[in-house]
C-alpha cells in the first residue's frame, strides 16, 4: 500500500477504506466536520488499534440513503 501521501484518486477510488481526510474530500465536507461527525455517530467507522477508517461502500451507501449510521 503506497504512503498516505502519495496515494492517488486512483488509489482512493480502488480502496476499501477512507482516512478521514479521504472521507471529508468524498463528502465535499471538511476534516474537523468528518471527526465531528464521527463522534456523534453519524459516520460509520473502522477501528485499527488508533487508526480510524470509514469504509468506502459504507459512505457510498449513505449518500444514497442505504445506510443508517445512527447507533441507539
């Protein structure tokens, strides 16, 4: 897997997880609002030990009305 920075659209298209800030460039929203987001449990996440990921599918899903990410 290529260095976060050097990962390209490409790259991000093909991938099955986002980083936050793949996520917000997705969403066409910014990175404080993504982890906002997250901690109110509106973005479904993936942890790795303290990594934090957003599965691509996932936020596909909830553009399209698919997905309801709030947990209660």
């Amino acid at each position: 897997m290529p260095n976060k920075k050097y990962r390209t659209e490409e790259f991000i298209e093909r991938s099955l997880t986002l980083t936050v800030e793949e996520a917000g460039q997705l969403l066409g929203i910014s990175v404080p609002l993504v982890w906002a987001m997250i901690k109110r449990g509106e973005l479904p996440t993936i942890r790795l030990g303290r990594l934090v990921r957003l599965s691509r599918a996932k936020l596909l899903a909830m553009i399209d009305g698919d997905v309801n990410t709030k947990q209660g």
